[in-house]
C-alpha cells in the first residue's frame, strides 16, 4: 500500500478565509513533504518534516503554516491568501528523507 | 544552469515504438534518481528509481544512470497511448547534503496510435 490521502480535493476560499488542508499516510513513512505546483511547472517544494521535525522550509511566506501532529498527519493551515497562491498543493511521504517520495492526489486551491 | 534538465517536448512517438526520455543533473554530489509520470490536473505517479550507474528494469520501463556524465534517462518499450503523459525526473541529495528532490521541468510524452 503506497497511499497518501489528502483532503480536500477542491478547495475554494476568499483572501479573508482560514483553512487547512490535510494529509495522511499508514504507510510508517518518517519523512513528509508539502509541495506546490502551478499549471505546468514541476511540483516546487514547500516544507519537509523528518521524524515530526520541520527540517525545511523553502522561504514559504507565512500565510502557509505546516503541522505535524504526529508521524501519520500532517496538515497545511492557510490565512489570508492572494489570488496567485491558488494551485495545486500536493503532500507525499517517503520511508525517510532519503528515499522515494508517493504523492498524495493533491487539493486544487483556488484563492478567489 | 538549471539544476536539473529535461526537454520540455513534446515528443512524439508511435504507438509500439520506444520512447526516450532524458534528463541532466548539475550537481555531481546526487544520490538518489527518480522519474514520476504526471497525467493532466493529476498528482505525480512514481514510476521508477535508481541509485547505481548502469540499467534497472521494470516491465516495459528502464531507467539508466551515468554519474560520470550526470545523466539519466527512461526508455519505455512498446509504447502506448496511455503513456501520454508529463514525465518529471527527480534528482535528491547531493553536496549540501539536505534531502530534497529537485525536479526538472518535466517532458511531454505523446504516442500516437
């Protein structure tokens, strides 16, 4: 089993609104991932969390705040948004940090 | 330079032909090589990875590695219109040591039937 879910699917929210968007795996993955990704381009790289630690984060801008509640969750807390962040947030997890990464579906933002 | 390259394509191979991706990396302290197939408003599929120089084969997919040439590549035989798709290579690790992927801007796939 190499599933990653992620909820919402869609995702429609005002420049005002707080959400969260969340993701989960039973796989034991150590090493889970949040990414961004526009109309194509490549997924580009938000924050990493190895062992429930934050081990990176990309310069995201504080609007974006990551959370690792425990080594199954991880969620992406959303607060006042601009237009351009709307995207395609995709998770993954891996074993660890050095291995293969599986995608979750993805939640298709929309910042209106 | 671009950390990682592809060709964005499209290529465009018959249908039972092989089709060719490649991919280069500019940091000669890489790991760990990765390809994703990506299908339109879909998340990332892992489809294979590779560690040492030389082929790894999975049915119809063969990813090959040159570290000496920091170059990798996916051949998928007997293609088909199902292979249509974004075709995104990863690289991970290397001299600074963190563990992220960088992924190349990925290659457009079309087969033809």
């Amino acid at each position: 089993d190499t599933e990653v879910t992620q909820t919402p699917k869609h995702l429609v929210m005002g420049m005002t609104n707080k959400k969260s968007l969340k993701c989960e795996q039973h796989m034991g993955h150590r090493a889970m991932y949040w990414y961004k990704q526009k109309a194509k381009k490549p997924p580009e790289l938000m924050f990493v969390y190895s062992y429930e630690k934050l081990s990176i984060n990309e310069s995201v801008p504080s609007r974006f705040s990551p959370e690792c509640p425990n080594s199954s969750l991880l969620n992406l807390h959303l607060h006042a948004l601009q237009p351009e962040d709307s995207a395609l947030y995709l998770c993954a997890s891996s074993q660890d940090p050095g291995h293969e990464a599986f995608f979750g579906q993805g939640t298709r933002l929309t910042v209106v | 330079q671009k950390e990682v390259e592809q060709n964005s394509g499209p290529l465009s191979v018959p249908e039972g032909a092989i089709a060719s991706l490649n991919c280069t990396y500019s940091d000669r302290g890489s790991q760990s090589f990765f390809w994703y197939r990506q299908y339109s408003g879909k998340s990332p599929e892992l489809i294979m990875f590779i560690y040492s120089n030389g082929d790894k084969e999975d049915g119809r997919f063969t990813a090959q590695l040159n570290k000496a040439s920091q170059y990798v590549s996916l051949l998928i035989r007997d293609s088909q219109p199902s292979d249509s798709a974004t075709y995104l290579c990863a690289v991970l690790g290397g001299s600074s040591g963190t563990y992220k992927y960088i992924f190349g801007t990925g290659t457009r796939l079309k087969v033809l039937a």
